[in-house]
C-alpha cells in the first residue's frame, strides 16, 4: 500500500509508536523514527530497518534539522506524530509550569513539526500528517482536565485551519476516546478492567488506512473503547 515511500514517526520510543511502526513496515513503507532519546527507539529501528534522528521537537531549529535528514535520504511522503503529554488535576490547583509543559507537548512541537515538514510534502502536492488528539478534544469539555483539554483542542483546531490553507496534503485527527491499552497504564491503574481499554493496534490500523486512501483533505476518527 504504501511501498517505498518516507514516513517519518515522532514519538518513536513510545507506546503508540511501538504500534505505529510495525503497521507502516507491513505496509511497506520506508520508516525513520525521531525521539528525543536515542535509546528508545534503537531497538525498534533495528527490528524493522529503520534510520533514527534524535530530536527536541519543542525546538524548531531541531524540528527543521529531522526533516532536512529525512529529505536528504527520500522524499518525505508521511508523518505520524504521536508526541504528547497527559496531566489530570483541578484547575485551581494546576500552576504555570504545568501549563507550559502540557503546551510544549501536545501543541508546540506539533506546531514546530508542521512548519519544518508542511514546505516539502506541499511542495510536491501530495503527502499526509497524522496527529493524536484526545477525547475531550472531541467532544469539547473534561472536567479535571482542563489544561489538558485545552492542548488537544488547540492541536485539532490547528490542523482543521490548515486542511484548507494546505494544499495537495490529506491530514488526519485521531480522537482515542478512552484510555490507551499501554504498559504505562496498566502499572498506573492497577485495578481497571483493561480489557474496555483502546488497544494501540487499533490506532495503527486507522493510521494506516488513512495514510493509504485516496483523496480528502481532511480525516478526523473517533476511536472508542469496547463496550
């Protein structure tokens, strides 16, 4: 489906990524993993061929230097960004620095990402970028999760703006409306029932079947939880 052609995934240590991956090289494509530690993600570059870039994607001038690289070895075609970062907690009790790193995550390196990736696949008229929302984001409100909240809906709003400034690049929104079936999770909720969890591997096919369909411009996937 997708023989050949660059997709680059960011996040490349993480626990989506190690989904994500997989599922591009069945499909044939030719992957380079970005993380901001090389340790992370050497294992699965080696599994599955991959080329690694160590990068700070809340830095643009690192965030432009990973494309440059993927640029100088195949014409960038795809990217995954599954970067983020998750924080529950009452408002009133959150605190600046809170603010900044949940912005950093989920909103300025996906902001970074676009400005270092968007010239060259609008440049050629065709390419694709996935980003990972969040529920609330979806449907608009989460108490508890206000800051939170605000990233992932700020990261949507972004990438809805730009479907119809962007020309020849089909983006696409993925909504987990539940919680990742992650090893992180399940060490964090020791008594959930993970079997009502979102399995990574659903979010992996959904990429990839987006990542391989025929025109649009814009594709925006709610994924719940089993019922």
């Amino acid at each position: 489906m997708l023989q050949g052609k660059a997709f680059l995934v960011t996040g490349a240590g993480g626990a989506l990524a190690r989904a994500v991956i997989p599922a591009l090289h069945r499909a044939g494509a030719r992957l380079f993993l970005s993380d901001p530690r090389e340790e992370r993600m050497a294992e699965r570059a080696r599994a599955y061929g991959a080329k690694t870039f160590v990068a700070d994607l809340t830095r643009l001038e690192e965030a432009e230097a990973l494309a440059r690289f993927v640029e100088r070895e195949a014409p960038l075609f795809g990217v995954v960004h599954t970067v983020g970062g998750f924080a529950a907690g009452r408002f009133l009790d959150s605190d600046p620095g809170l603010y900044d790193w949940l912005l950093d995550l989920n909103l300025r390196t996906t902001f970074n990402l676009l400005k270092a990736t968007l010239p060259y696949l609008e440049a050629r008229g065709q390419g694709f970028f996935a980003a990972i929302a969040a529920g609330p984001a979806w449907t608009g409100a989460s108490p508890g999760r206000a800051l939170y909240t605000m990233a992932k809906t700020a990261l949507a709003s972004l990438i809805r703006s730009l479907q119809g400034e962007v020309q020849g690049v089909r983006f696409l929104l993925v909504y987990p409306m539940g919680t990742l079936d992650t090893e992180a999770n399940r060490k964090a909720m020791p008594e959930a029932d993970p079997s009502r969890w979102i399995a990574p591997e659903l979010i992996a096919e959904a990429i990839l079947l987006a990542a391989s369909a025929k025109g649009g411009r814009l594709l925006e996937l709610p994924i719940y939880p089993p019922t």
